[in-house]
C-alpha cells in the first residue's frame, strides 16, 4: 500500500470513528437491532454515510476509546490526514472501494478496453515501455504468461452484474523475483478514486497468485530497473 493509500484509509477510520463517538448512542441502538455482524455494519455505514472499511472499524472499536483522551487522539489524527490529503471521500467516494471487482481478463469481451488502454497510455501491456505492438497478439501472449503463472491480467468494474461499469485494468508481471503492478483507470472514470480502490483490492489478489512474491506498483507503462 502506497503511503497516499494508507493516508486514505487511514482517513476513513479516523472520520468513521469521530463520526461514531459522536452519535454513539445511535450507533449502539442499530448494533442492537441488527440481525448479525454483516447487518450491523451495513446499518452503521448507512447511519454515518461511511464506507465498509471505515463501519468495520467502528464494530470493532474498544471500550477505552471512548474515554475524552482517546476522542481527542482520533480529532488529531483526522486532523492531521486532512492536512496531509488533498480530496475527501465525499469527492472520490470509488476510493473506499466498496463498490469496485475485479475479474480476470477475457479476450472475448475485454478486448475493446485493452485497445483503449494502449492508445491512451502508448505502450506495451506487459510493463516493458516499449512501444505497443498489434493488440490481439499482445493479448495472445499476456494469456500466455497467465497460463504459465508469470503474469495476471484484471478488469476493474464498478458495481455488480448488468449494471456494472468496467473503470480500467490492473497489470500483474512477475519480473526478477518481483510482481510490477500497474493499475491504469479510463480517462471517462479517472478522479473519482478508482485508482486507489484497484490498488487495494489488488493486493489480496496478487498474493493469491504469486503468493510470498514482493509487491511493487508502478506507473503504467515504466519499465522496471
């Protein structure tokens, strides 16, 4: 995770819990009446206008902080990222990432943003920087590399099902004992945090495929030193 990631996430659980201790006694009269865990962190997410991750945070909240000295700890943190972060969630709210997938990539469907992808960045697909060569044949040998474990190749889709919009990609290439990661977002879906969801949902994945492989993200198209 990028330092501006964590500063975001951070954020998010700062604000979360400020916004919980604050209406605390509203927050424990829907913990009370939710069903299970997953219900209550729905309705907390509902009740603040926060994300999943900042609601979990607050189901998971200790007694001693709610204490005056710990409130005043959790003021000055959030204080501190909002000096730091230059948006709030409510500008990029795909930033939390509650709403972003990300599947494998199809040559049958995902062709047409693999080609918008190389006009706009200029570049190969596999993280070399050369210049990009005929797409198909890019895309036969990126499957390649997937089938023999050296590459993973993901569509990034805001929401779920038909309604789902594909925002961009994100680039898996095992090189030198190391996985580069490069997430690229559409020009039509960029400053809405996109990238920075990608870039955490990521993370669990890569380690799925490459597991106890170091993680390295880079810019689209840089080509690793």
């Amino acid at each position: 995770m990028t330092d501006h990631d964590h500063a975001a996430a951070r954020r998010e659980i700062a604000d979360a819990l400020q916004k919980a201790l604050d209406r605390r006694h509203e927050v424990l009269d829907v913990i009370v009446e939710a069903d299970d865990r997953a219900a209550a962190v729905e309705s907390i997410s509902t009740l603040l206008d926060t994300s999943h991750l900042g609601s979990e945070a607050v189901m998971t909240m200790a007694f001693d902080q709610l204490t005056k000295d710990s409130r005043r700890k959790i003021a000055d943190e959030l204080e501190d990222l909002n000096k730091q972060l230059t948006f709030t969630l409510g500008e990029r709210p795909a930033s939390s990432g509650d709403g972003l997938v990300l599947r494998s990539f199809s040559s049958a469907v995902d062709r047409d943003l693999f080609a918008a992808r190389t006009a706009d960045v200029g570049a190969k697909g596999d993280g070399s920087g050369a210049p990009p060569g005929n797409i198909d044949d890019e895309i036969s040998a990126a499957l390649g590399r997937v089938s023999n474990e050296e590459a993973v190749w993901f569509v990034a889709e805001d929401g779920n099902g038909e309604n789902s919009d594909k925002v961009g990609m994100v680039f898996g290439e095992l090189v030198g004992g190391e996985v580069n990661v490069r997430v690229w977002i559409h020009p039509e879906h960029r400053h809405r945090g996109f990238g920075t969801a990608a870039l955490r949902r990521c993370r669990s994945e890569m380690a799925a495929y490459f597991p106890a492989v170091p993680m390295v993200v880079r810019a689209p198209g840089v080509t690793p030193k």
